[in-house]
C-alpha cells in the first residue's frame, strides 16, 4: 500500500479543474487495468499468480454479495476509528501539557525523541502476543502510530504560538481558558491537523499488519485467508478495500483542513 | 491637561532588570514621570533604551524590578496595545479581529460584530470585513490593530512604534488618522516612535530616554496648537522643538 507523506495535486482542491482532474484521472486507472489485462493474457499466467480484472471483479462481488467484505472491512474501520480516537485525544492532552510545562518536558523530553525511532509497525507483533487476537490489540496499535506524530506536532504548533499574540491575550486579560480557545487551538491547528494526516494513514498500516499477525476478522486476516487457500482474487480484493480505506480517511482529513484551514489560502496561491 | 485632576498614570523609581542567565541586565533605571488624564505622550529614544519595556511594564507584561507604577482609580486600566508588527491573528477576518477584545469581555457576538462594524469604518476599511489578514498590506492591517486597540474604549492606549514598519507615506497618512482618532476620542496615550516630526505633531509631551540602562533625560511639552496639520512641520516653531529634541537624543 501507498502511504501520501503530501497531498497529491488533485486532492488538494475542489476546483473547477477537478472536473478535468477526474476525468484524467479515471483515463489513467482504465489504462492500468488494460495494461494488467494484456499482461494476464499475453503471460498465461495462473489466478492464483496473478487474475485477471475480471476475475478480481467477481471476486469482489462474491465477497460483497455474502457479507464477507463488509464485515471485514468494518472491523478493520472500528479498530482504525477507535484507535485513532484514543491516540488523539491523549496525544492533543499530552502535547499541551508537555508545551506548557518545561518540567515535564525536562522530564518525559528524551523519551519523546527516542521514540520517534521505534518503528511502531514492528511492535505490533509484541501487542498480539499482550492482548490477544481480538480487537483490544489492534486498536491500541493504531492508537499508538497515530499517538507520535500527534504529539509532536501538537507540542511544535502549541510552541509556535506568536509571542506577542500571547502578550496581546494578557494584556486583554484573557483567563487561561479564553487563551486555549481564541489563540492556541486556532494557531496550533494546521499542525494538528498535519500531524492527524500523517497518522491516520498510517494507522490502517498499524491495523492490517496486526491482523496479519494474528487475528480472526477484519481486513488483514482476508487477505491471510486469501493466501492460505491461493485465492489470490480475494487478496487483491482485501488488499483494494484497505487503499480505498487508507485514501478515504486521508481524504477525509484534508477535507478537515480544506474547511478549517481556510485563512491560510490554498497552496496554489502562494506559487 | 488640567492640574486639578490626578495624573492617570505615575510612574514612581522604576527600575528594570532582566536576567540573561548568569548576568543581569538593566533597562530602565530609576524612571519618574506622570502622565495626565487624556495627554498624549511620547516616547522618544535610542533602540535599547527600554521604551518598549516601559509600555510591557506598563500592560503588566513585565513586572516592575523596583518601584512602583500607580494608577487613576487604584486599579490596573483596561488596555489597548498596538505592536510594531500588526499581530493580527491570521485566522480571523478583519471584522473578527477587530471585535476580539469584545468577545474576551463577554460581550454578546452580535453586539460585538455591530460595534465591529462601526469600527471598521471608522478606520477607513468599509469593504474589507471579511478579509484575511494575509491580504491586506501594512497600513490597512496596522488600522485593524489600531481598531482593535480601540474597541473596548481604554482607559490607557499603548502604541509601540506602531508605524515603523510602514512606508515614508503611509506612515504620514497614519499619524494623521491617528491625530484624528484621539482627537475624537481623547483617550491617554503613550506612544513610541522614532521619529522626532511624528513625535512633534502628535504628542502634548515628549520624554526622551537615555541609551540603557534607559532614564528620562529630557520631559518636555509641545506647545503648539491643536487642532495639528502637516503644515506645522514647515514652522519655526516646530523647527526649534525639533532641533532641540534632536540635540536630547544625542
Ligand atoms: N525579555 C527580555 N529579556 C532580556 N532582556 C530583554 C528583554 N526585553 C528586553 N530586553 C533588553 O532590554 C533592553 C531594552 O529593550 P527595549 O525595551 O526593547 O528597548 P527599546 O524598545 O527602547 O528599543 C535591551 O537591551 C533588550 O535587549
Ligand atoms: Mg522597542
């Protein structure tokens, strides 16, 4: 799967050339799947190396028409939700704290950078073995990958409130409250938010490989069965719905962006 | 200007020093002055002669080393402060900028955004309610601030070199509006400016700082009469208090 470090073009804005935009764009998707067909047709290769679209479509309509897909896919949207839910909500808490207290910045600082080199990915496994094969585990994965880029960027943009918009706030006698609500959220937001586009894509990763590992549903363990029974239509089918997913949230959080972040103009603008 | 009322502003042996890690330094010392009801002041001086530590004092900011600062009533004034750079806040159009104070104080969003409105146009940006600070240019985003700094009618208006970052132009257009403005209004000012013919024009009394650690060295009056126009720089008058200013600046 594709992880977007930045925005493509075409998502950025809806602009009239998104008309345009979508109609290259759905061009460049039928000339893949041609390019894919004539491959399948010119290689003979066997489905359970690679089938065809058109195997690979009714696949997918079996897997729709029995419930499977669904059921899987919801799963895997639940441990992604709850998970991204609870990374944030303690990351925005524990990145606020840490930015406004030098003490337990002192304090909790260290572990913070040394963190940034955990490949969160690679303790999934370890949370299997903790929490067992149910959702418990894999909701605290994605809570856990959402949690670092948060947190840093929650602790950056609260750092980066203008020095004299807080001198402003006071001399306005501003309570404390009045401070977090007019200035802090609104100045640290478009880090936020960045730092939730980061995280939210690459908490489905989080959830699917701990399904991988060691699970009875949801997206990951489709594409387990997939393998085990050289239903190779069913993997590209599973392995589809995750992108559809990981590019709907992603998607979803520009959106945020797009209606939060107006102020800052669009990034065409500023060429 | 009247010597029956009690200044609206004392300022009693204030001293300054900051702490930069093991030394310390000073940047005001020992600075006597007052400041009636209603006057203009300003505040002229080399940079580092701690005239904008004066207005943070002032807007309790900074805490004072020693001395004291007494207010009219007793009590901290209600404050409007204008920084060098607008400090706008990039997320709220103009009209929202400008009703900020208002909304601080719990005044109700509607009454706050009709008192906004009115102050929009006071300041001459009709048009531009719903702007991003990001489009406007300096002049037009220092007139937010200074609407801004008015809104929630002060008792104390602290202006620290609101200008300086303006053209040569819009700078002169400015003290004018300025002029205009307190005039309508006539609240106590202390403003700093670098410029001696700003200074001149706007302000009652001049106080000259001495390079840091910072004391009054000159308090003078400007006696010319009000109401002020641009032709009053080309007068002997104003050249003599010109000179003379320049001459304390050193
Ligand atoms: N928060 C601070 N910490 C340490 N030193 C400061 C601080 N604020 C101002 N100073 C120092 O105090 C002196 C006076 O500064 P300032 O009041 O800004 O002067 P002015 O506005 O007249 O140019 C300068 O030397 C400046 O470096
Ligand atoms: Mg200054």
């Amino acid at each position: 799967m594709i992880t977007l470090a930045k925005p493509l073009p075409w998502m950025k804005k809806f602009r009239p050339r998104w008309l345009t935009q979508g109609v290259w764009t759905v061009l460049s998707l039928l000339l893949a799947v041609g390019v894919w067909e004539g491959i399948v047709r010119l290689a003979h290769l066997p489905p359970f190396i690679l089938p065809s679209p058109g195997q690979v479509g009714r696949r997918l309509g079996l897997a729709i028409a029995d419930g499977s897909l669904a059921r899987h896919t919801l799963t895997t949207l639940q441990e992604v939700g709850i998970g991204l839910l609870i990374g944030v909500v303690l990351a925005t808490f524990l990145g606020y704290l840490l930015a406004r207290s030098p003490l337990l910045e002192r304090l909790i600082g260290p572990y913070l950078v040394a963190s940034q080199a955990i490949p969160t990915v690679a303790i999934a496994p370890l949370l299997v073995i903790w929490f067992g094969p149910g959702m418990l585990s894999k909701v605290l994965i994605c809570a856990l990958i959402v949690f670092f880029p948060v947190l840093v960027n929650t602790v950056v943009g609260v750092r980066a409130v203008p020095r004299d918009l807080r001198a402003l706030m006071h001399t306005l006698r501003a309570t404390r409250w009045q401070t977090l609500r007019y200035l802090e959220i609104p100045a640290s937001l478009p880090l936020f938010l960045g730092g939730l586009r980061i995280g939210a894509t690459l908490s489905v990763i989080g959830a699917v490989v701990g399904e991988l590992v060691g699970s009875n549903r949801g997206l990951g363990f489709l594409i387990n069965v997939g393998r085990g029974q050289y239903d190779t239509a069913l993997v590209f089918v599973a392995t589809f719905t995750l992108m559809t997913l990981a590019l709907v949230l992603y998607g979803l959080v520009l959106l945020l962006e797009w209606r939060l972040l107006r102020w800052q103009g669009s990034p065409r603008d500023h060429h | 200007m009247s010597v029956a009322t009690a200044p609206a502003l004392d300022v009693v042996h204030l001293s300054v020093n900051f702490e930069n890690g093991s030394s310390e330094l000073q940047a005001l010392e020992d600075v006597t002055f007052q400041v009636w009801p209603q006057e203009f002041v300003c505040l002229l001086g080399p940079s580092g002669s701690g005239k904008s530590t004066l207005l943070r004092v002032l807007a309790g900011l900074v805490p004072p080393t020693q001395g004291e600062i007494r207010f009219a009533g007793g009590q901290p004034p209600r404050i409007g402060y204008v920084f060098q750079q607008a400090n706008l806040m990039p997320w709220r159009t103009v009209l929202e900028n400008i009703m900020l104070p208002l909304e601080l104080q719990g005044v109700p969003p509607e009454e706050a955004r009709r008192q906004a409105q009115a102050w929009v146009e006071r300041v001459g940006l009709s048009g531009f309610e719903s702007a991003w600070p990001r489009d406007l240019s300096g002049g037009m985003a220092q007139r937010v601030a200074m609407a801004r700094a008015l809104i929630h009618d002060p008792d104390l208006l602290l202006l620290d070199e609101p200008f300086g970052a303006l053209d040569a132009l819009t700078r002169e257009r400015m003290g004018s509006e300025l002029l205009a403005l307190w005039q309508a209004q006539r609240k106590t000012v202390l403003m700093v400016t670098h410029s001696i013919s700003e200074a001149l024009l706007l302000a009652d009394r001049v106080l000259v700082f001495s390079p840091r650690p910072g004391r009054v060295s000159l308090d003078m009056p400007v006696p010319l009469p009000r109401p002020r126009s641009d032709e009053l720089r080309y007068t002997l008058d104003f050249i003599h208090l010109a000179r003379e200013l320049r001459q304390a600046i050193g």
